[in-house]
C-alpha cells in the first residue's frame, strides 16, 4: 500500500459508494456442450461495477440475467449510499433485502457478483491486491482441468484432456451420465488419452440412481482409476451421497456442493457426512464473503474445499483460505475470461498465482468486446 492511498483513502471514515451498474453478456459456447443432465449452447455472464471514492470495483457471476434485473431493481438500492469499507455489512443488508425473493438461485448469483465488485472496489480503494488485503496461506492454487463434455465425440475428449496433461496439469475432470451404457468405454478412453500419472476424475451431475452410482463407482475405480466422482447423485439427496461415500471404493473421493448457496446448506452437507470434499462457487455462494464462510465451516469439520468454476475469480481468495484443494478450470469460464476479461493469464503447469501488481482481483471487462454479447 502506498502512502499516498493511505491519505486517499483512510479506513476511518466512509467513503460511500455512489454507482451500482449491472449488465448481462450471452456468450455463444465454441460447440454444442452437455453434461449428464443438461445441454446448453451459450453462458451469460452478469457484471457488476460499483464505484466509490474515484475508483471502481468489477465483479460478476454466471447466472440468467433476471440477476442483472434484481441487481437494478432491488440490490442497487440497498448498496448505493453504503460505506465502501464495510462489505460485510453490504452482503448482510443484501440477504435480509431478498428475502421474500428467496435466497438460492438467482438472488445469492446477484448477491455474488454485488460481492466481488465491493471488495475489488475496497482492495483499489486501498491500493492493495485482494490476496494481500487478506493474508495468503500460499502463493500459487493447483487446478484441475474441466470439461470432457458429452456431447464430444472421442477425437475431441482426447484432445482437451490429453492436451491439458501435456502442459502440465495433474488433475483433468469429463462428464458422464447422459449414455450410462456407454461410461465405462469413454472413461477408459480418457484414461488413456491423460496416461496414468494424471487423476482422472468423473462429474454426473447428479445424472445417476443410486445403486447405478455405486454400480459404476466401482466400475471406474476398477477399470480407470477414478479418484473423484462428483455429483453421482444430485446434491440434495444427502442420504444418497453419504451412502456412496460410505460404500463407495477407497480412493475415490465423492463431491459435491456447486449448488450450495447458503451458510445452512453446507453446514447440512457437511453436517450429514455427504462428501470426502466440500465444493463451493464464489459466483454462487454469496461472493467473497460468503466464500470466507464456507471456509471457515470446512476448518471447523476438518474437510477440504475445492473452488467451483470461474478460476480467475477465485484465485486470489483460493490462496487465502486453509482448507483449500484446487479449483476448478472449466473450459466455458476460462475461454469466457480470455474472451472479455483483461488480467486473465493462462496456467503455468496447472496451477494459477494472483496478480500482485494490480489492485483489486486484476480483472476488468473488455467493453468494447463485450458488447457484442450485451444481453
């Protein structure tokens, strides 16, 4: 931090925060994608800049724009006129203010992005990166490479995950559930594309029943040396989860959590024995803040955490919590950030270390490159 923010910008008194603009992108996917339980051909993207005391926060989600809406119509509201130097306070005011709306789904993706543009506002307020404003615990996150999507045919599934073993990753995830029949021979398939150096973990999206899940548990343990099986039930089905963890093969962990939004509902999953590893989205969970909170559950059951999706975005507080495992580098999310987002910098043997010339995240929108896709 530099003297002259220090004087700027002094903690002890309020800045108060002045603009709240949301926007909302519709960004064509590269080819049609599915996973076990859906198909999908674009992601929309919802941004948020909040500016206060000269400078301006950026932050976002991946949600519907109805959260873009909510933003304008209800959460703006609420945070204009709020003290850029109390987030805390911000996230808590946003809760109690979409109450009736209902928190999971669309509000806590409003609240979320809300979030993420706070504190990259507070850390420039402060002329400081995220990652120091907080305090790391390390200087790099490990990543795991996503995709493997089911509507790729073998050609395309070798590609993406043998070519992110080759430039160093250790970890690479595929879809299955959508063809059951047809799992064990993919899965093989990407086993041998990635080598046997390399984990290979499996995301059904909650795609299966559940004595099929145990049924192909022990068929991709066996067969392909599976190590992660996410959402072989949805994440609802707690009982279902904590029976695969339970009778499930040793060494292969079972997650899930990416639908979590809550506080509640990852104290209830973790509360229930549902998972070997916890999952959490900071586009999801509340932002940054709600982040921090769902970190400090994992600490308190000893379970780790492992960020969902946006890996950009989670960097920075991905080297700030203890109980973190990686994050998720989902093909959708990182073409996007390389797309329309300045600061985005491409893995170096699969792993990604923040930014600690840049204040903030060290993100920004392109928005010249970005109109295009304004929703």
């Amino acid at each position: 931090m530099t003297t002259t923010a220090l004087a700027e910008h002094d903690v002890t008194e309020r800045v108060t925060i002045e603009r709240i603009a949301p926007a909302a992108y519709k960004v064509p996917t590269d080819a049609p994608e599915s996973d076990g339980t859906l198909m999908w051909d674009s992601t929309t993207l919802v941004t948020v800049h909040a500016r206060a005391g000269g400078e301006e926060g950026f932050g976002y989600t991946y949600a519907p724009a109805a959260a873009a809406r909510l933003i304008d119509e209800k959460l703006g509201d609420i945070v204009r006129e709020h003290n850029a130097f109390a987030v805390e306070g911000a996230w808590h005011a946003q809760v109690h203010a979409v109450r009736n709306v209902g928190h999971p789904g669309v509000a806590f993706c409003a609240i979320s992005a809300v979030d993420t543009a706070l504190w990259d506002l507070k850390s420039k307020l402060l002329n400081l990166p995220l990652h120091q404003l907080w305090g790391a615990v390390r200087d790099r996150v490990p990543l795991y490479g996503s995709g493997g999507f089911t509507s790729y045919d073998d050609g395309r599934l070798e590609e993406q995950l043998g070519g992110w073993s080759a430039s160093g990753f250790s970890r690479v995830k595929m879809k299955v559930g959508r063809e059951p029949s047809d799992d064990p021979r993919r899965v093989a398939l990407a086993r041998r594309a990635i080598g046997q150096k390399v984990d290979l973990f499996v995301d059904a999206n909650g795609a299966y029943g559940r004595k099929e899940a145990l049924r192909f548990a022990q068929i991709f343990a066996g067969e392909s040396d599976v190590r992660w099986f996410e959402e072989p039930r949805p994440s609802e089905d707690l009982e279902g989860l904590r029976l695969l963890r339970n009778r499930g093969p040793a060494g292969m962990d079972i997650a899930a959590g990416e639908y979590g939004y809550t506080p509640a509902y990852f104290r209830k999953m973790l509360q229930a024995g549902a998972v070997d590893c916890l999952q959490a989205d900071v586009t999801r969970c509340g932002g940054f803040t709600g982040f921090f909170k769902v970190a400090a559950l994992c600490e308190a059951f000893q379970m780790p955490l492992s960020a969902h999706c946006a890996p950009y975005l989670h960097t920075h507080v991905a080297c700030c919590i203890k109980p973190l495992r990686h994050v998720e580098f989902f093909h959708d999310h990182a073409r996007i950030a390389n797309m329309l987002l300045e600061g985005s910098q491409l893995p170096e043997r699969g792993a990604l270390s923040p930014d600690a010339t840049r204040p903030g995240h060290g993100l920004a929108l392109k928005t010249s490159d970005a109109e295009h896709f304004v929703v």
